[in-house]
C-alpha cells in the first residue's frame, strides 16, 4: 500500500529572537540542519548554504523533514524565542506569540 498523499499545507518558516537565548543548545541538537550555536554562545538559524543569518529576525524555510524537530525545538526552548511561523499569511504556530 503506497502512502496516501496529504493535502498541501503551508510550509513553515522559523526565526530566533537572540535576545532571549539561553545558549542551551537544546535546538542544535534537536535540528542541526537548522540551528546552530555560533561563537557568542546564541542559536541561529541557517542558511541553505549553512551560514548562520546574523540578522536580527531572519527567518529560514523549515526543511519538511525537519519540521517535528523544529516544532519540538520552539516548544522546548527554555528562552521561549523559537518562532514557527506559516510561511503563506506568517501566522506563529508554534513558539511564544502562537495563539493556543
Ligand atoms: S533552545 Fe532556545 S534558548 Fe536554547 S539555544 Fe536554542 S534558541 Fe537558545
């Protein structure tokens, strides 16, 4: 039996809030392919040429298959500054300004 196909859903995007990072880590372990701690000791999100985005609310496209480890990273974050965001109307859906 093949899998059945989803309906499409928007992709997400996510951006860090550095400000309130903790340094944890907590989301480079969970989604390497998207966040990494740089030399300051903060979590940043990368780009497709796995450069960290310096820029104060970048926001990177959340690879599918790294969209659980991402929404597990916003909901984990122990700085509450992961933000999941729709990327078709930018809606939060996973982080501290999503609506419940
Ligand atoms: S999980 Fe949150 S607080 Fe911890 S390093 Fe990542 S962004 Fe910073």
């Amino acid at each position: 039996m093949t899998a059945a196909t989803t309906p499409q859903e928007s992709r997400l995007e996510v951006w860090i809030d550095q400000g309130l990072c903790t340094g944890d880590g907590i989301c480079a372990q969970y989604a390497p392919e998207v966040f990494e701690l740089d030399v300051d000791g903060l979590a940043y999100v990368k780009g497709d040429d796995g450069e960290l985005l310096h820029t104060p609310g970048t926001a990177v496209l959340v690879p599918l298959v790294a969209a659980k480890d991402v929404i597990d990273s916003a909901n984990e974050c122990p700085g509450d500054c992961i933000h999941v965001r729709r990327q078709d109307d930018g809606v939060e859906v996973y982080g501290p300004d999503a609506s419940t």
